[in-house]
C-alpha cells in the first residue's frame, strides 16, 4: 500500500499558495502529481478514515493521548468508575465532571476530528480537477468523501454544538479561521451530506474493501441525525427504508449468550449487525485499508489497534498487568434484570473465569477492580487469541463496533414513540430484549423509560451514553448536584480558541 504523509501534503499546499517559490519537495508527492488515479483517490479517502482510528488513540509522540475519547463519552457518564489509584488524573476528573477546556481530550479530539475534513474536502476538491476517474468512480469517491464529512462533523456537533462548519479547504495564511457554526447550519449540511452519499454509495464492498461505508449506513446516519434534530417523522422515514431494504440484522439464532459473543468477537468483524465498524489491522502488517499510521513514527506499530485491554482490563495486580483504568459502575450493574445474559458477556464478577492476554484463564478475583467488576466486553475466550493482541500486549486489533444494528432499532423506538406508535416501538424494544434472554415489556410499562434503560444496558461501554444523557436532558436526574447546565456541550479546546484570535467564541460557562 502506498503511503504518503497527508498532513504534510496539507501544508505544503498551504504554503505553496502564499509565494511564487517554484520547489518542489524531493521525496514527497505534490497535488499536481497526486489525485491522478483511483489508486491515489483510496490513498486520500482511507487517509480520512483513518483519523478515526484515532479517538481512541494512544500516542507518546504527538499531544501523549491515552484514549481520550473513551475518557468523554463514557467514562464521564455513569456507566463507568475512573480508579482512584490506577486512572490518570483527567479520567477521575471526567468521572467527577469536573471538566476544563485545557483538559487534552478535547484538542485531540478536535484535531482528529478537523484533520478527518481536511482529507475529505481534499478528495471532494480534486474530484473537480484532471484526473483518470471514470464518472462512476467519481460518484463513489464523492459519496464517501461526503460520508466521512457529515461523520466527522455530526460527532463535533454532539460534543461542542457549536462547532465550526468546514467544507472547503482554506489555503490563505491570513484566512485560516473559521468561526462557530451554529446547529442549523451543522444539521443542514450534516444532512445534505448524508443523502448525497446514500445516493452514490454502492450497496456492498467486496472482502478486500470491507470496512468501506455504504448506502444504507449513510441512510443509518441520516435516520440518527434526525434523531438528534428531533425531526421525528425523517428518521423513521430513514429507519424504515434501512430496515426494508438494508442488508443489517440483528444476530439472533436463540442462543443469546452465544449470538452476543458473536457480536464482538475478533474473529466476526464486519457482521450483519455491523453498520459502521472502527477498522484495525493486525500487528506488523498493514493489512487493513484504513491503517495509515499518521499519528505514530513507524517503529510505532500499536497504532494500528486499539489500546481497550490497557486501559479496560483488570489492574491491581490481576494476570496480564493491564492498567485497570475504568472499571463498570454498580450502578449499570444493577440496572440489568436477572437472567439478562448480556451482563455475562460485558462484564466479569465474582464466580467469572477471566481471561488474560497471556491466554490462562483464572478464577476472577473483584480486588482487582475498585467497583468488584470488569469490563469483558470485546473480551473473554473469544477474543483470548493471539491475533487480536500485539506482541508487547499494549494493544487489540478487534474492530470498535461504532454503529450497530441494535442501536438503530432502539432509535427508531424513540422516534416511534415521539409519534405515538407505542405498538410498533414496544416491538422494536421487545426484539432487542429477545436476544438477550429476557420476556417482553409488560403491558402498560412507561416505554419512554424502558426505551432509555434498554439502549444502556444494551450499549454499555460504547460511545452513547453520555451524548443520551445529554440530548434527553436527564442530567440532573443521573449525576445529582455535580451537573451543571454548561455540561450539555464539552467546551472547546482554548488551544483552538487562542489559535483563532477569539473568532472561535468559547461555550458559555467555560
């Protein structure tokens, strides 16, 4: 695979435009050679994928990220405990909600997020520009380029609200700054791109292109943005056409703990419940279309996965000598019924086997987590395999499911029961309570309630929780009198602010 610094690519770009200089780097690519063949096209749009990658990064080289967006989207809600003696001192912060706009996640993620645009502007510019594409191949390269767009700037709408709206590439050193945006212009474009990528998306890839997004994930996208913008009647719209059409289901064979494992396992990436996967490859290879290693020198192969076992797995002198970071509140714990079978897959307790990346299985021991449980999703004898850990152990190479078919039904849910189709919801809560072992709602039950305990039981450990508390307005009610209004955006990174000369307006109460 043909590898090429875009960032550098970027500002030499940048540069080039501001002086009448006629040099030419030696031993780097410039636009006028690049942006010729598809061949260069996927280099630039897996580029923009792979900034991704990236939230959950671990980095010693750039601003020393240590999954910082785990920090932010799960471990500030109360699904998760930060440990008091082995968590870094922003992820105790961020489980207390004491939160600062210096705090490192934020410019992390900011900056994975603005870099991700940056290479999705540059492919949609260049597809204007001489160059070999045919018109289909041009269609494609422009509904994913405008897929990673929308992506990337619905994930800055849900942390910072306001955030800046980017879609063209800014080359004039006096004029690098773009302002706030506000929600409706974030949600309009958000939107527009969404459906231009569902109309010129194909509806699969082949096995060397998996991974890839397509039609009906934009679709996805635009039935969960609608979500967000409480556009009831568009979403459902959205969610139908996903569900009658689309190639996702639930895996569900009557075997619950079996089909859950399925859902996350090393070895069952990219499965039909899958509608966007995080991508990693395997160590020391670069055997995955989205692993570009940008973040990290060469040498630093763990990039190319993702660091859950460190942060997530038992610490406290457990087999394996993970960190124990994040350890899984009582309080989730307790909000799963008896003989709800996804508790066994996503966490162990006392009387669990656990399952080290030495690969001995040993009696769980709770001193080893300060709640007395451990996260065990993406874990477990499933995924004990040596492909899926590097060989110093410090990383998993086991896809981050971002967007899965089960959370799709549970949004539908809401929107269905917004307009009053209580029935049709109750069905899409039920099909997801099936899987896991347990019997249909109970007639008469608040669905608004069951709606929003099923989608944390369900979705514990991955990036919703904190976004639903959020969006629902339910602060107050979960954290009790550490929340504060201010809370219901993140605050923008002061590095962002400071770099703009204050055309970029902090968030209130920061």
């Amino acid at each position: 695979m043909k590898k090429i610094s875009f960032s550098l690519l970027a500002a030499f770009l940048t540069l080039n435009s501001c002086n009448n200089l006629d040099l030419v780097p030696l031993d780097k690519l410039t636009s006028g050679d690049f942006y010729k063949t598809a061949a260069d096209f996927d280099g630039a749009i897996f580029a923009s994928y792979s900034s991704i990658q990236d939230f959950w990064g671990t980095s010693t080289e750039t601003l020393g990220e240590a999954g910082e967006f785990w920090k932010i989207s799960v471990v500030s809600s109360d699904d998760v405990i930060a440990d008091p003696n082995n968590a870094d001192g922003i992820s105790r912060d961020a489980d207390n909600l004491i939160i600062r706009a210096s705090d490192k996640p934020y410019a992390a993620i900011y900056t994975q997020i603005y870099e991700g645009i940056l290479r999705a502007n540059l492919v949609l510019e260049n597809l204007n520009n001489e160059n070999q594409l045919t018109a289909e191949q041009k269609s494609r390269f422009e509904g994913e380029a405008k897929f990673l767009r929308a992506f990337f700037h619905f994930e800055a709408l849900k942390l910072w609200g306001t955030p800046p709206l980017a879609t063209q590439v800014k080359r004039d050193l006096n004029d690098l700054a773009l302002p706030n945006a506000t929600p409706e212009q974030l949600y309009t474009q958000i939107l527009a791109d969404f459906t231009d990528a569902y109309n010129k998306l194909p509806l699969t890839w082949d096995d060397a292109n998996k991974g890839r997004v397509t039609k009906y994930a934009a679709q996805a996208y635009v039935g969960k943005v609608n979500v967000w913008k409480k556009d009831w009647p568009a979403a459902i719209a959205a969610f139908e056409d996903v569900i009658t059409n689309g190639p996702f289901s639930l895996i569900s064979t009557g075997n619950s703990q079996k089909d859950l494992d399925d859902v996350f396992a090393f070895n069952n990436e990219n499965n039909p419940e899958s509608i966007f996967e995080v991508q990693y490859g395997g160590p020391f290879s670069d055997d995955n279309v989205w692993v570009f290693d940008d973040t990290h020198s060469e040498a630093f192969k763990a990039s190319q996965g993702t660091t859950r076992s460190l942060y997530w797995d038992a610490g406290n002198g457990a087999p394996g000598g993970k960190s124990g970071w994040w350890a899984p509140s009582p309080d989730l714990v307790a909000a799963y019924e008896p003989n709800d079978a996804r508790l066994k897959v996503y966490v162990y307790q006392a009387g669990d086997t656990y399952y080290t990346t030495d690969y001995t299985p040993v009696p769980y021991n709770p001193e080893w987590s300060s709640t007395g449980y451990t996260m065990k999703k993406y874990g477990g004898a499933r995924n004990m395999v040596q492909a899926d850990n590097s060989p110093n152990q410090q990383a998993n190479f086991n896809n981050e499911r971002l967007y899965r078919f089960a959370e799709l039904k549970l949004l539908y849910a809401e929107a269905l029961i917004a307009q009053g189709r209580t029935a049709d919801a109750a069905q899409q809560i039920n099909d997801i309570r099936r899987r896991a072992g347990l019997p249909d709602l109970v007639a008469g039950v608040d669905l608004t309630e069951a709606l929003r305990k099923e989608k944390r039981v369900e979705l514990a450990f991955e990036p919703h929780r904190w976004f639903d508390i959020v969006r629902w307005g339910i602060g107050a009610q979960v954290f009790g009198s550490k929340w504060q209004d201010k809370y219901n955006v993140y605050p923008l990174p002061q590095t962002e602010i400071d770099r703009t000369g204050g055309i970029l307006k902090q968030n209130p109460g920061y």
